[in-house]
C-alpha cells in the first residue's frame, strides 16, 4: 500500500497518474494529431515556444540547431527521440552521421518545465518536432501545425545510424536513402537543401569537396571559381576542422530559397546540396524554387511556394516510424530511458 507523507505528494502523485492515464487513452488511438495535448497539458506547445524563443534571443543559430536535431531523429528508427539518449560511446548521438548535431539541452530545459505542470505526459519525441517548427518561424520561416502523439524510443545504438545521407554521398545515393524513408525527390530538395538556408558548417565537411574531389587533389568543379577562392580562405588545407562557416553565406539567419539560387550559381557551400544540381529530377525541383524567388512564369501557369512545400515535407519527415499507443514510453529526462 502506498504511504504518502504529506497531502502534498499525495496530490502530486493523484495529478501523475490522471495524466498518465488521460494520456494512454488519447494515444491509444495510435495516430498522431494536431492538439493531442489540448486536454492533458494545454499549456504545452507554449512551453516549448516560450523555451525557444528565449534560447534564439541569446542564439539566432539555435534555429538551424533545432531544424537538424529533428532530421536526424527522424532519420533513425523514425522520430522517437531516440537521439537525445546519451548512453556512451556506442549511442546513436556517437554515430559520424551525427557529428555536430547538437540542441539537447533545449529539449531537456523544455522538458523539465512541462514535467514540472504535467509530469509523465509531453514525449521528448514531440518537443523536438515542436522545437524545430519554433526555430523555423523565429527566422522568418513557415509556422505550421505539428501533429503530436508520438512516443519515445528505448533504443539508442550507433550500429542503427550507419545510413544516415553524408554530406559527400552522391544524388543517385542520396535519393536512395531519401526512398527508403518513404520520402520523394521533392522532400529531398526541400529537406536537405531548402534546409540549409539557416546555419551553419564545419570546415570539417568541406575538405574533399576543396581538397579531394579528384584525383590528384582537386576541387568540386561545380563551385563558382572566386567562390572556391573564398572557401579555401576560409577552410584551409590542414586548417582548423572546427571552423564554422553559413551554409548560406547570403542570407544565412533568414529562412528563405537563396539557398537554391545559391546552388543553382555554384555557390552551394556543401557538396550535397550542389549534387541536387547533378540530376534532371531534382534540379527540375530546385530551379522551380528558383523561378518562384525572382517571379518568372513556369510553364503550368502556377509557381511553387518553397515555404509552404517545406511545412509539407517537414510534416511528412514528422511522421516516419512514430511510436504511438503502447508503443515506446514517455521519458522523465530525455537523455535517459525510464
């Protein structure tokens, strides 16, 4: 029989067992939905906003942090948090695909706020999907509804993220992987190259793309000649890895498409978004983007709205291999399983 020592915990104890309760019914239907927290804990989605927005107000970069710590979630055993277990060496955060994801602590800070008013009810799965969409419309981006209900994973293992898309994968191995995920040409422009309008790199990615791409040493063809110049400045041969430099050196705090006019022009920074360019498919996508930016007329008489095609495939990214129901858990503390 429990024995509580005070009305207080007592109280406490009853609020977590409401919300558990009230939260496995809702979830129980085994679909995510807009507003799944409206009756277990209505405050969410601003907690995490408010959580947000104070983090982007001491660092614009945040947002671009926040936007890639979902796509790799999302990318390994679908969006179930599975990113945020910190269980050493052999964890998912450890694999090479992962090196430089960061954002954890926002998710944690959030986290612990909404355990604090509705403790054992918010996934740490959907934090990061709504974090990401805050970030996202903190820089001028598309502010969509995010469908919640997911549930967090219980496995973390750096084996499950060997085929995450690496920044020298060529297209045919990037729309490879894009497929297997269920996820089309399209989202691949959108995902991977519209998003990195925001944030930025390491020189560490950059040094066969300048350095390697050919035998002999040589550089990415596809880079604009006195843009390759400023890369090779600003990323030595043998320099500091570490480095850090805008993905979109134009407008690389504004989410907008310069990103595509950028590649378009041979002034992708990275080699995966200038290979969008290498393949008829994509660069059809890419180049509409590009048309719908200066206000040509395509063709079908219609131009595509790059914002709102990204909220699209975010939603759809959103969606892959969520836990709901019995499946999975809803952790205490992100960085750990129950």
């Amino acid at each position: 029989m429990l024995n509580f020592k005070s009305p207080k915990a007592l109280v406490f104890a009853l609020i977590i067992i409401y919300n558990l309760l009230a939260a496995r019914t809702v979830s129980s239907q085994g679909q995510l939905q807009v507003g799944f927290y409206s009756k277990t804990c209505p405050n969410a989605e601003s907690i995490v906003s408010s959580v947000t927005q104070k983090t982007f107000e001491r660092d614009p970069g945040s947002a671009a942090v926040l936007l890639r710590l979902q796509f790799h979630d999302c990318y390994v055993e679908g969006c179930d948090a599975s990113i945020l277990i910190d269980n050493g060496e052999e964890g998912e955060r450890k694999a090479s695909g992962n090196l430089g994801v960061g954002g954890f602590e926002i998710i944690e800070e959030a986290k612990a706020k909404l355990e604090g008013i509705c403790p054992g009810v918010v996934s740490c799965a959907d934090i990061v999907a709504l974090a990401a969409r805050d970030g996202v419309a903190l820089v001028k981006g598309p502010f969509y509804e995010v469908p919640t209900g997911r549930r967090d994973g219980k496995v973390s293992s750096k084996s499950l993220a060997d085929n995450l898309p690496e920044v020298d994968d060529s297209i045919q191995l990037l729309k490879s992987k894009f497929r297997q995920k269920g996820l089309s040409d399209r989202d691949l422009v959108l995902l991977s190259g519209g998003g990195h309008t925001i944030g930025l790199t390491a020189c560490f990615f950059m040094q066969v793309r300048l350095y390697n791409f050919t035998p002999g040493g040589g550089s990415d063809p596809a880079i604009n000649p006195e843009f390759l110049k400023q890369l090779k400045s600003k990323c030595p041969f043998q320099g500091d890895p570490n480095t850090r430099i805008p993905l979109d050196p134009v407008t690389d705090f504004i989410f907008d498409d310069q990103i595509f006019l950028n590649i378009k022009n041979g002034f992708a920074v990275i080699a995966s978004d200038a290979r969008l360019y290498d393949d008829e498919n994509t660069k059809r996508i890419l180049e509409s983007y590009v048309s719908s930016a200066v206000g040509n007329s395509s063709s079908s008489g219609s131009l595509p709205s790059f914002k709102a095609d990204f909220a699209k495939a975010m939603v759809k990214m959103g969606n892959l291999g969520v836990k709901t129901g019995s499946e999975g858990e809803i952790r205490r503390v992100c960085a750990a399983v129950n």
